[in-house]
C-alpha cells in the first residue's frame, strides 16, 4: 500500500471481491471484509453478491463500497439502491452471459453493448459498470485467416461471444466489433457528460441551441427506454450523438 501511495494510484485502486456469493457465505465473507476494511479504510470494496437487500440481509451493509447487481435487480431494487446512495454508497450494474434486450453476445445489435455502458448508464445514473472478462480463452484457438475462422466464439457455457471481447490472432490480440462498439458507448457517456456539465455551467445558448441540448439531456425515448427496449438499428443513437458533438463544438471551447 505504501508504494501505491507513493505513486499516487491509491485512489485509483479497488477491491473486488465474493463474485455472486449467496447465503451460505455471508458470514465468511463479512468476517474476512471487516478485517480487510479495518486495515485498508480506504480502498473502497466492490462486490457482485447476491442479495436483494443489498447488505440487510448479508450483514456486508458496512463492509461494501460499491455494489454491482445485474442489470434486473439493478432495475428492480432501485429504492433500495437509492437508500444506499443517499448513505454515501454506490452502485454500478453488470451484465454477464444471456439477457434479454441489451447484452454483450455475438447476437445482439452492435447499439446493445454500445447503450448498455453508454447512453443507458446516463439513463439509469450508474455509478459505473462491470464485466468479468475480456478473453476467456479457454482451449484457446488462433484466429489465423478469415473471415471465417474455426474458432467457435464461446466463452463461458455456450454463450457465444460472453467473455470475449478480444480474439487471440497469429499477430496478436484481435478486438472485436462488439469491443469497438463498447468504445463507442463509452464516448458517448462522455459527451453526455459534458452535456450536463455545459447545462450546470449557466452558459447562454442561443434559444434554438437551448431546446435541443434540454431535448438530448432527457434522453430520446426512441434511443433508449430501459435494459430492454432501444434502438436496435442505432439510426437514432447516431443522430443524437451528432446532435451531441455539433451542441459541444460550439460551446464547449468558449
């Protein structure tokens, strides 16, 4: 710790933790967080556990910084979610293997895994968001020609492409549409960002310019509605990313 300190990334470093666990490993899992926290105050600690109280029933309410359900009990339990906010907490969601609507599989629109850390982040205020792996190369096979392979794109189970996000290739490291789509997401959150940070600004806009920055804050209901229903063909996400990035060159700089 005293050299992560030294080198300034100690705000920077988290400690993830119990992935998934349930009932029977609470009590483990809190005897061991209260420990590490008591030594480490301040990493904050971030976990996937199961529990639909989100640390009432665990007993792990003090022990956890950060907790990351999926995306239905992210949905589901957000007064929950919310009372922890308040108590200086927060919450991020994952996705992981098959879930309808927005998800990270070779079927899915490439709008899927681009909203799903983006515009419906914004949406639905994460504080941040989790994916467990980016190359289970189980068995890997090498991506030597294309563009049909022999390698089969399962991950984890026989989801295709869950957990896999970079291809191992005769050259290297091979990313994926999906990938690049993520990246695409990420830069979109990031321009919402600077949306609102304009809107708190209390820059004067020229009227027109005002209407349509308040219109894209609310976020178009024709891009993104929840985890489920959005813009498969992306038409729309494009236009109110142009919208975005036209709003922001012309007032961002002054």
């Amino acid at each position: 710790m005293p050299k992560l300190r030294e080198a300034g990334v100690l705000k920077d470093a988290y400690i993830y933790c119990f992935d998934e666990i349930q009932e029977q490993t609470y009590y483990s899992a809190k005897t061991i967080l209260e420990e590490v926290k008591r030594l480490y105050p301040e990493i904050p600690i971030v976990t996937t556990a199961f529990d639909e109280t989100f640390g009432k029933k665990s007993g792990l309410e003090s022990c956890i910084d950060i907790r990351v359900p999926g995306e239905k009990s992210y949905e589901t339990y957000q007064e929950r979610i919310q009372e922890l906010r308040r108590n200086g907490k927060k919450v991020w969601y994952y996705t992981c293997m098959y879930r309808p609507g927005m998800n990270f599989l070779l079927e899915a629109a490439a709008s899927a895994p681009r909203l799903l850390v983006g515009l419906n982040q914004y949406k639905q205020e994460s504080d941040g968001f989790l994916y467990y792996q980016t190359t289970k190369w189980d068995g890997a096979q090498i991506v030597d020609k294309g563009p049909l392979t022999e390698h089969n794109s399962r991950g984890y189970q026989a989801y295709n492409g869950n957990g896999l996000l970079l291809y191992p290739g005769k050259d290297g490291v091979m990313p994926t549409i999906r990938l690049k789509a993520i990246g695409d997401g990420f830069e979109d959150l990031e321009y919402w960002f600077l949306l609102r940070k304009l809107k708190e600004s209390g820059k004067k806009l020229a009227s027109e310019d005002q209407v349509i920055l308040d219109s894209l804050l609310q976020i178009n209901l024709e891009v993104v509605v929840d985890f489920k229903h959005f813009d498969p063909a992306g038409d729309r996400l494009q236009a109110e990313r142009r919208k975005a990035g036209e709003q922001l060159s012309v007032y961002s700089g002054e």
